[in-house]
C-alpha cells in the first residue's frame, strides 16, 4: 500500500465549501467512508488476501521476562549450576562486570495437557491453557538494552522513529468501529522509548496508539483523556466546526494538508468517542463469573486482570489491536522472589483472557501474544538475577490462525543462544501481518524518497506456527 496522492484531486474541504455546504455541524464520519480517500482514513479496508485473525491482543511484559524460568526447561543448567559458562559470552553484555557463573532455575517444571508442553510452576493457570498455544522458544532480537529492544519490538527498528505495529495494522486494515481508535494501550511505561513505541511515526496521526492510562496509573483509574469531561455535546461540536472552518482558510491559503487532516480526523473521533468509549470500558456489567475468571476478586491480580477485561471488550467492540503492559520484569537481583511476584500478577487473567474468548467463539479470530522485549542470561548477576538476553528466549502466540499445543525452535541446552529454527522479531512482525491478512512486503508507505514497512528489508514469515 502506497501513500495517498493528492494530485489532481479535490480536497474534501475544498468540496464542500464549492457546494455551499460548509461544515456546520456536519461530522468527517461520511466523509472518511469515502472510497477515494480511503487510504489515509480509518474505514475498513481489504487485506491482501483471505486473513486467519481480525485483531490483536498484546500482553507485553515490559523488562524482559526470564525464559528459562518460566517456558525453556534447562535441566543441564540445574546439572551444572555454580559452574562457569562453557562457552564464550556475547561480545555486546549489558553489564559484564556483574556477570556470574550458571545458575539453575529455582522453579520446577511439568508437562501439561495433550500437548505435554513443559510450564513452569510460577504459571499454572497459563499451564492448563497450553494445548491453546504455540510457545517460539528460539526468538531472538538485536538490542540489548530495554530502550532499544523495547522500539524494536514495538516498531521494528531500534534505532530510529518509526511507526508502531498497531499503526501499521490499522494503516493496512482500518478500524472496525469508527467510533473508537484503532489501536488502543492500556497502561503502557513512558519509559524506554516513550511515546514512540506506540506512535505512527510518519504514518496519518489517526492511526498512532491511543492510551488509557500510563504505566504508573492503575487500570481501575486508567481513562481516555478528555472524554466524558463534563462539556456539553453542542459545545464540544461547535469548538470542531471552528477548528475545521479555521483549517479550511488556512488550505485556502497554502493548499492541501495531509498532516492537518490527519488531526481533524483525530478530533472528530474524539468527538464520536464520547459515548463509545465509555460503554466499553465500563466492566461493571460483567457478571461476578465473569471478573472471578480474569481475577478482579483478588488484589494481587485486579489490576491486571482488569487490562485483560478491557483489552476483551475492546477487541470485541472493533479495537483493531489492544495492548496489555506489565511492568517490572527487570530482574537482576532476587530473581526467585520477583519472578514470583510478577506471574502471579498475571497468570490468572491471562488463562482467563484466552478462556473467556475462546467460550465467546472469539479466539478464532483474535491473536493473542505474550512476551517481553528479551529474556534473561543463565547466568548469575548479582549473585541471585540474571541479565539481559536478546540472544534467545520465548514468546507464545494463541488464537487467530496459529497452530495449538506446539513448541517451536530451541534453544542451546544452558538457554544462552537460540540454534534451531530462530524466529527474529522481524520474521515475527511478519508473521503477524500475515495471520492478518497483509503481505509484509506490500504494506509499505512512502516518505522521504523511500517506502517504508514494518519489516523494513528483513523479515520471514514462520510458517511452521501457521495453522
């Protein structure tokens, strides 16, 4: 997909005030359903052929979650524990002077379901979902350092400003509900690369991630800004006729705007959000069974549980790709005790998200992924934590067209580096495009003399986790 031209074209604007229209309280809702001008709305467009999944649920665990305590069994690292690392480390460690010996997982690992995949005991509500997942034990990245491996994730570049992969996916696809955005993160960290792992970069601004919340917000208190503040409708509609009437002069003056009717779009279904959005992140008509599944009945795993609730409401509402975050899987010190603490933050609403979409027949359709921006060394830092690992580790995907109860790719026995079938984040970006109907190679943009994608010149699909 190409960026849209203008040339030769009359702006929707421009249209208008010919006819003698003018905007009064004429809402862009029409307008952005226009097929000529599909390309830079959020109406629904066609993939590029038939997709497996129609949206996306991300359970992101910001910090890097430590494979081979919770997915990658090692029993040779338990053989060895104490001994030095049989082979050479990285050239690039995060902090070397720390590094220690081979030290074992503290937590025990069994085989669950007719899949016998092994789970460790810090997840065992996620255990008795295993036949739903497919678990890429061979993922591996390029930075590792959070801020970058945390864009890479997000945006498929670590070093430069691009467009996040919800931005991509509603470039290419559209939103489902044009009263709500497209793409959507609950409590998502500021830190480590900041707004720019859920913007849209050079993308239309209407497709750049909307946050409910941040990430030292809890999710009970998490709220769209501006929205349901109180003003009244018709003042609300009588400030956007201003603004597009006061934008209309200013194209009068310099011509089409693509950039400024990028933000009359975003105001206009801020507009429409009012009564939208509300609705669907209230979970208070959800039955007591209901919020007892995700865990909103306990303290330890409310919060988290709620993101879960709202990320299936919204899905099911038309959100087009809805964000998870747990933050504070850093743990390079007192990794048993921490480790501890964040599964069981988590497991319960993440078992319970997967159960509740697949009993509402929507995890056919629904991709769901698990994952941080890297995993952890076996070795010790710190004497008891372990390091950053962009080298190998494990993501798991559930739902919406990928194969159910496999593992797929390996890592080396001690879980260092990642030696059979290695998935990169690219090949994984591709992957998901394509689940979702969208050849990573197609959905390009072009800016500054170049087309841009999500994969930039990288990138496979894995065919072997596709159902």
């Amino acid at each position: 997909m190409q960026a849209p031209t203008h040339l030769g074209r009359v702006s929707r604007r421009e249209a208008l005030r010919q006819m003698g229209a003018g905007f009064g309280s004429l809402a862009l809702t029409a307008l952005l359903a226009d097929d000529a001008l599909a390309a830079e709305s959020l109406v629904v467009r066609e993939p590029h052929f038939a997709p497996m999944a129609k949206r996306v649920i991300m359970l992101f665990m910001f910090g890097g979650p430590s494979h081979i305590d919770t997915f990658d069994p090692k029993p040779i690292l338990r053989r060895d524990n104490g001994k030095p690392l049989p082979f050479s480390r990285p050239r690039v460690v995060s902090f070397p002077r720390r590094a220690g010996d081979l030290i074992a997982s503290p937590f025990e690992f069994k085989k669950h379901g007719e899949s016998g995949a092994e789970v460790s005991e810090l997840f065992p509500n996620v255990a008795g979902i295993v036949d739903d997942l497919a678990i890429v034990r061979s993922m591996h990245c390029t930075n590792p350092r959070h801020g970058g491996a945390v864009l890479e994730w997000h945006t498929g570049s670590d070093t430069f400003i691009r467009p996040a992969m919800g931005s991509w996916l509603t470039y290419g696809l559209g939103s489902e509900n044009q009263s709500v955005p497209g793409y959507i993160t609950i409590c998502q960290a500021l830190a480590e690369g900041g707004a720019n792992n859920f913007g849209s970069a050079f993308l239309p601004a209407e497709h750049q991630g909307t946050p409910l919340g941040y990430g030292h917000v809890k999710a009970r208190d998490a709220a769209f800004p501006f929205i349901g503040d109180g003003r009244r409708a018709e003042l609300q509609r009588l400030e956007l006729d201003m603004i597009a009437e006061v934008s209309r002069r200013h194209q009068d003056r310099v011509g089409l705007d693509s950039a400024l009717d990028s933000r009359i779009a975003t105001f206009e279904l801020a507009y429409r959000m009012q009564t939208e959005a509300p609705r669907l992140q209230d979970i208070s008509q959800e039955s007591a069974a209901t919020k007892r599944l995700y865990g909103l009945d306990d303290p330890v795993t409310d919060d988290f549980a709620r993101q879960c609730l709202m990320a299936r409401r919204l899905s099911e509402g038309g959100v087009r790709f809805v964000q998870c975050n747990s933050n504070g899987w850093d743990h390079h010190f007192d990794l048993k005790n921490g480790l501890t603490k964040m599964c069981a933050q988590v497991d319960k609403p993440i078992a319970g998200l997967i159960r509740d979409l697949k009993s509402r027949g929507l995890l056919d359709d629904t991709l769901v992924i698990w994952g941080g921006e890297f995993g952890r060394t076996p070795t010790a830092e710190n004497a008891d934590g372990r390091d950053h690992n962009p080298h190998g580790f494990t993501m798991w995907l559930a739902g919406g067209g990928v194969k159910r109860g496999i593992t797929y790719g390996r890592t080396d026995e001690y879980g260092y580096y990642g030696i059979e079938n290695k998935v990169h984040f690219h090949d994984l970006h591709a992957t998901i495009l394509h689940l979702m109907g969208l050849d990573h190679e197609k959905l390009t943009y072009r800016h500054a003399g170049r087309d841009y994608r999500l994969t930039d010149v990288h990138g496979e699909v894995i065919h072997g986790i596709v159902a």
